[in-house]
C-alpha cells in the first residue's frame, strides 16, 4: 500500500513509503500502530489525534477500513504565521 507523509513526517519518514497490509484490510488504527512499529522515527507525531489521515483522498477516523490498492496520507498539525 502506498503511504503517503506530509509535513514533518515527510521530513523524517520521506514522502512515500510502500507499507505491506494484508488482503483483508485494516483500520486506520492498525494501520498507525504498524507504521509505527517499522518506522519509530515518526510513532510519536503518527500516534497524535491531531494527526489527521485520508484515504484515497478523504479524511478519515481511526476507524475507517483501508484495503491494498487504496492511498493512504497522514497529516500532521500544521503551525505556521
């Protein structure tokens, strides 16, 4: 599944990253807790719930289905003047 990063997650994960998710799908949820784990570089802004997630760009809860196939983005908070 193609994952994409913005902001700061970009800046210390990259923009793009191909994550593997099983045929069945998994929620959001999962989905950050997996990104996580393989990428602790970024568990600590991906576990914010003020960080947003789209899938095939739509935001999403943490409860949406996401399957193989589908683009996944994750936003974090933006701050800025």
């Amino acid at each position: 599944m193609k994952i994409l990063f913005f902001g700061k997650l970009a800046e210390r994960a990259g923009r793009v990253v191909e994550h593997p998710v099983d045929a069945a799908g998994c929620t959001i949820a999962e989905l950050r807790r997996s990104l996580a784990a393989t990428l602790p570089e970024i568990a600590d802004t991906l576990g914010q719930s003020s960080t947003r997630a789209c899938v095939d760009q739509e935001m999403v809860g943490d409860d949406a289905s996401v399957r193989p196939g589908q683009e996944v983005a994750f936003l974090p908070p933006l701050s800025g003047g």
